[in-house]
C-alpha cells in the first residue's frame, strides 16, 4: 500500500459529528494501554499523525483518518482504563456503541491485544460483539518486539483459546517501533477493503 495522503479528517463524540459516509472505515478497537495510535502512525509512516499519549485512555473520540481519499482507518476510544470514573466509562461505551451500530460504511471492526498478556474480560466483549457483527475477526497482537519470536507461537495459541477463535491465521502478530509484520497487515487490510 502506497500512502500518499494520511490526514486526520475529523474527531467526533457523536453521529451528528462524524464525517459523511462516502469512504469504506475499517475501525480499530482495543484497551487504551494497547498502542492504537503508535499502531496507525506506524502502519501510515506518519510519527504524529495519530496523537500518543504516555496517559492511557487519554482519546476519549473517535478519530477519522483519511487514507488517500480511499478510504479512512477510525481509532476509537480506548476501553478499560482502571482510573477513570464509572460515568466517564460509560460515556465512552456509549461513544464507541453508538458508532458500531450506526455507522453504514464500517466494513470491519479489528481488535488489537497486547501479545504478552491475556485478553480482558473487555476485550472478549469487544470480540463477541465483533464476531456477532459478522466482520472478519481479525486480531493484531501488539507490542511484539517485547517478546522474542520463539515465544509468539504460546502466546497465539492462548489468544485464540481466549477469544475463542477457530483460525491462528486470524491473529497477526506487531509491532509499531520495529514494523513487524506490516506489510502482512496492509494486504489483510487491502482484501478487507477489495471485499466490500
């Protein structure tokens, strides 16, 4: 995948503020330790395009990312932040629900983990919802310099107990800093996009 424009399109709270549908998304969920933003920046060649923030579950919007006027690759808020109150949760599920139901363009929802620790109770949530919405069940495991390759292997096989997956092929290991398996990821994003 050629990039030639990555812009950040717009930031919404609400339907009345997202962008018109007129490009596919494809919308990256996850918890908000897990390294959405690092994740787009790295797979755009962009180093701030997406803001990183050293505070987790600082994006509290969805943020629209347009990607060569083809399409938009959608960050939404991160979920499952331990120090934030109880009301300021359920505005963001209510933020990211609110999105996934109504939106007519998303063409998929991929979550991202972190490949060193096992999934949430959030995040087998998030899967369920995902898997119900019949999108691919795709997963990228974040974070993959921090583990050595032999170790990949034991640590697909507990995600796909986890989150109940049938196919290992559906869980693609990452990394922002070293770009591991970034060209792996555009062709799933690309058959994603050929597909719909």
């Amino acid at each position: 995948m050629r990039i030639n424009k990555a812009e950040l399109e717009r930031i919404a709270v609400n339907q009345t503020q997202y962008p018109k549908p007129y490009l596919p998304e494809i919308a990256f969920a996850g918890r908000s330790n897990v390294g959405k933003s690092s994740f787009i920046n790295s797979m755009v060649n962009r180093r701030n395009l997406a803001r990183t923030s050293g505070k987790p579950g600082k994006t509290r919007t969805i943020n629209f990312y347009n990607i060569n006027d083809e399409f938009r690759l959608v960050d939404l808020p991160g979920y499952g932040y331990a120090q934030v109150s109880k009301s300021e949760k359920e505005k963001w599920g209510y933020i990211i629900e609110e999105y996934l139901s109504s939106r007519e363009n998303l063409i998929d929802v991929i979550l991202l983990v972190d490949i060193r620790h096992q999934p949430t109770e959030l995040d087998l949530m998030m899967y369920n919802w995902i898997k119900a919405f019949g999108f691919s069940g795709l997963v990228i495991a974040t974070k993959a310099d921090k583990i050595t390759r032999g170790k990949y292997k034991s640590q697909i096989n507990m995600l796909k107990k986890q989150l109940e997956i049938a196919d290992e092929k559906l869980i693609l290991p990452y990394s922002s800093t070293k770009k591991i398996n970034r060209e792996l990821v555009w062709e799933r994003l690309e058959r994603i996009l050929e597909d719909n």
